[in-house]
C-alpha cells in the first residue's frame, strides 16, 4: 500500500508488535473495511461499533471530513473517480489542508 511508505520500515517492522497485542486480548485482528487490505487490526471497542453500521441506513448518510483528519479511513488510499479526475491527470488527489473528502 503507498501509504506504508511513510513509515520507515514499512508494516512488516510493526506486524510483530500488533500480533502481540492480538495474542493478549488487546486488539483484533481481521478483515473490517473492504478494500483496504486483508490485515487489519481494531480496538475491540471499534470493531464493535463497526458491526452496529453494517446494517444499511433508511437514509442515506454522508460524511464530509477534511483529507488530513486522522478519522478520514481513505487518507491515502481514496482513487479519483473517472468522472471527477482534475484536469491534470498526473496528480491525485492529496492531504493538504483545504482538501475535503464527502462520501
């Protein structure tokens, strides 16, 4: 994942440390948002609230968050659709300060 990049190391130097704290009881591991990979690890109490959304909504919801909010689950991994690319179509989309993510 591009993302991994930033972290010297990458995943594989924190992976480790992350099954640990699954054998203890203290995280879980598995498969919670789609698309984001198959190893991922929750709080248990996240992962609970998870499973309370999987029911779809009677309304839809959005949710409009700025692209550097630690909360966006996309950050670094949100694709431009086909029809909203900028008119530049060497850059992406980015984490700066003004940029917003809706959903």
């Amino acid at each position: 994942m591009a993302a991994e990049s930033v972290i010297p190391g990458g995943f594989g130097l924190i992976y480790p440390v992350l099954k640990g704290l699954e054998e203890t009881g203290r995280i879980r591991r598995g498969y919670f948002v789609a698309g984001l990979g198959a190893t991922q690890f929750a709080l248990p109490g996240a992962l609970d609230l998870l499973r309370s959304l999987r029911d779809a909504a009677d309304e839809p919801e959005v949710a409009v968050l700025a692209a550097t909010d630690p909360a966006n689950p996309r950050g670094a991994t949100l694709k431009w659709s086909p029809h909203s690319k900028p008119s530049d179509s060497s850059r992406g989309p980015t984490r700066s300060v003004s940029a917003t993510v809706i959903w």
